[in-house]
C-alpha cells in the first residue's frame, strides 16, 4: 500500500519536480499550491508525510504558519519544510515546531529521497510503539490459545480471512477473547503495520458518540477533533458491542462503510477514509434487529464474514493449557514466580461453567498467582481456588458419593467407573487417544470398558476424527 505525500509549493516546477522523483519509488502524491489547497487535503484525508515550503506567494498562511496549524491536528504526522530563501534562524523554528528536517532549495534528489525515507520509517516506528504500548497496557497479547476442534477451527477461519478486506463480525459471549481474536485479524493481515483503534461502543458518550466516530471541526478557527475513522485510516477500527450504538449512529456508519467516506461533526467536507472495519457483540443479533436495537442493513454489511467464539465450557479440553498459559504470562506481567497447577486443580477448573470465561480465568490465575505461599516448588492445592468452583466441585463429589453408598460393591464399582470415565470423555472432548493416555489404559482396553458401560459411543467418534 504506496504512501500518500502532500507537497506544498507555490511554484509549479519545483512540485512538478518532486512529484517525479517521489513517483519513481513508489510514492502516491497530492499537490497544493498554497495554504488553502493544504488544510483542504489535509482534512478531506491526512497523508503520511507533508513537504511544505516555507515563503509562498498568494497563501493566507506561509509554511511556519501551515507546520504550526498541520501540527495541531496531526501532532505525528512528519513535516519536511524545504526553502530557497532559508536562515538558520528559520530552520531552528520549523523543527523547534515539530519539523522533522529542514532541507534548503535547490536540493539534492538522493537527499531528499532519504530523508522523506527516514521519515516515514519513524513515524512508522512511532504507531508501532503506541501500538505495542496500547497492548501492554490492556494486558493482552495477540494469540489465541487451545488446541479444541473449536480453537482449531476459529484460526483456520482468521488464516483466511486476514489477508483480505472484508468486514468481519465475531460474535460470542462475554469474556471469550473477541477483541483477541480481532487483534490477530490484524496482525496477520496487510495493516499489520497500521493502528488497530477500539471504539468501545458502550462507553462512547451518547452527546458527542458522533464526534468521537467521525471527528469535529470549527470552520472559523481551522480547528478540529480527530475522530476514530480518521485514527484507523489504513488501519483496522474495532466496534465492541456494536448494538449499544444509537440508531442514528448507525445509520451514518452505514454510509461510511459503503463509501469509505463520512463528513465531520460541523464540517463541510467529504473526508476519505481506507478503514477495515471488524465488529463485535455478545447478543443474540436477531433477537437486537427484531427489538429495533441494530439496524438490519448494518448487520449486512459488517458480517460479511461472521466469526463465532465459543465460551469456555465449550471447549474444556482447553482449560488446562489456557491455565499454564496465563501462569507463566501473568507471573512475568506482575512480577512474581510462576506456580505449579496440580492435577486436581484442572480437574476442578474442567468441570465449573465459567461464566465470565477466559477473562475470568485470567482473574482467577492471577489470584493464585498473588495468594500462593512462597514456597513454589509445591503444587497449589483446591483450597486457593474461589469458593464457587471449590463448592462445585466439592457439591459433586458429595453427591456422587452418597449416591454410590446407596449401592452393593459391584454396583458402585460400575457406577463409579462409569461417572469417572463419562467425566474424563467430557474433559477431553471426546478424544480417545488423548483420553487413554491420561487415565493410564491402552485404547483398545478403554474401547472395550466404555463398551461393556455404555458410555457414550456417538462422542467417542467425534471425538476420533480430531
């Protein structure tokens, strides 16, 4: 994807000149012969870089004036300010304020094209940074973890999708890693390099949601807020919880994903915009369009391709590996020693509901993370766990128990064998081989023993295929 340059020239030949050489390797350009013709394609769409000279005839603004209004806006977008009439005392200005670098007229094609390549490369740097910062602060890495036919089948999903434009939709329940699986959209596809800007749509406020979407400007002052299109142009804007948008919102985001263009909150002009658009909602979306709460049209155009993420009931397989992940990721985040996870932790973990999911998870490991004693060369034991999956598993066991006292030897032999071995089916999906080998049996035998107990012969073979 070529970047765009705008250069700022009163004379003719010198822009001419530039567009040539800037053409060559690579460059898109847009031409403006004075300050006007600047702030009018700067705020219809920011480049990546702007060359501006700095004494103009027939401008309103000379190129100081434009770097201090370009700076106002676009705080990072690099500015080169070129001149054949310079002094040092000039130069110092433009970088004192917020110049990338001074080059005099007439000046040399090699040097020129180096430092319009370094200046690129840092602003590149630059989003790069916020970027990683941005993950860090949430605490999130893009990756997602499990080995579930489910797992599987949702990266295989994001493997083809990423590389192309279209709009996804990932619907799934609260906590179960949408923003997540977004991020890796991203980051496997062609604006990896780009922002990925969140517009969490329940805590955009309901006066100015509009402002914050699209962005805000005084004509008279030249002023402006930078919205959220504007902050993904070229990159990717996530919405999380899309149906907490006002109606009206949501009409005009219509129009802005069919034309790729919108007009600022006061503004005159069209702005355009190159934005991949993912989107996301733990609702039922049928149930939302029926109630008159997500527009029916929107719905079309975000979920060109739609993204399901399980809950974490639905792929208990993962549980333990989900657990020893964030072990050793929370450990190294807040600064402590990872802790060992014993077997009866997992199996506790495997048979509660999780109704906050990963996310709860995550708050559970970093719990026993911060509650561990200092000795970690232990395993942690079920009491460290929170009261309700300690109850849960606890409930279970009571009531097995008094059931199986109610029974002869031989009948509770069965009984137990029978709960034991539905119990691990449940625990690793029904996967046999992975199964045999946890409980210590050869498949064949353990084929044989759920035979002779009638346990579950229709997840054994879904279970074989994975």
């Amino acid at each position: 994807m070529a970047d765009d340059i705008l250069i700022v020239d009163d004379e003719k030949d010198i822009r001419s000149l530039l567009c040539l050489m800037l053409e060559d390797e690579g460059y898109n350009t847009i031409e403006a012969a004075n300050a006007d013709d600047a702030r009018t394609a700067l705020l219809a769409q920011p480049p990546k870089l702007a060359i501006l000279d700095i004494w103009m005839r027939e401008s309103d603004m000379d190129g100081i004036e434009l770097l201090e209004w370009v700076k106002s806006i676009y705080p990072g977008l690099p500015v080169l300010m070129i001149s054949g009439h310079g002094t040092i005392e000039t130069a110092v200005q433009a970088i004192r304020l917020g110049a990338y670098d001074f080059i005099e007229k007439p000046f040399k094609e090699a040097r020129l094209l180096m430092t319009v390549e370094r200046a690129l490369d840092n602003a590149r740097l630059a989003r790069e940074n916020t970027e990683l910062r941005a993950r860090v602060n949430a605490g999130e890495k893009p990756e997602l973890v499990g080995n579930s036919v489910l797992m599987r089948g949702i990266r295989q999903s994001i493997e083809k999708v990423a590389p192309t434009a279209s709009r996804v939709l990932i619907n799934g329940p609260s906590g179960s890693g949408k923003e997540l699986a977004a991020r890796v959209i991203h980051n496997q596809s062609d604006r990896a390099n780009e922002l990925f800007v969140v517009a969490n749509c329940a805590r955009l406020s309901s006066d100015r949601v509009d402002a914050e979407l699209f962005g805000a400007e005084s004509l008279q002052s030249h002023r402006r807020v930078v919205g959220l299109f504007e902050q993904a142009h070229r990159g990717t804007l996530y919405f999380d919880e899309i149906c907490d948008l006002p109606l009206e919102t949501q009409r005009k985001i219509v129009r802005a994903v069919n034309e790729q263009r919108f007009r600022r909150v006061g503004g005159n002009s069209e702005v355009a915009v190159d934005v991949r658009m993912i989107s996301a909602s733990s609702r039922d979306l049928p149930v939302e369009i029926s109630e008159g709460r997500l527009r029916e049209d929107l719905y079309y155009r975000l979920g060109v391709v739609p993204l399901s993420m399980p809950s974490l009931a639905d792929r208990r397989e993962d549980i333990p590996l989900l657990a020893k992940y964030f072990t050793n990721r929370i450990a190294k985040m807040i600064g402590v020693k990872p802790i060992q996870l014993s077997e009866e932790i997992f199996a506790a973990m495997q048979g509660y509901d999780w109704p906050g999911n990963v996310r709860q998870m995550h708050n559970v490991i970093e719990t026993l993370l911060i509650m561990a004693p200092d000795d970690r060369s232990k395993s942690v034991g079920l009491d460290l766990l929170p009261a309700e999956i300690q109850n849960m598993s606890r409930h279970s066991a009571r009531s097995d128990m008094e059931q199986l006292l109610a029974l002869p030897l031989r009948g509770a032999r069965e009984e137990f064998e029978r709960e034991y071995l539905e119990t691990q089916l449940h625990r690793f999906n029904g996967n046999i081989s992975r199964m045999a080998a946890f409980i210590g049996m050869e498949r064949s035998a353990l084929h044989r023993k759920m035979k002779s107990l009638g346990i579950g012969t229709d997840l054994q073979e879904e279970g074989n295929k994975t």
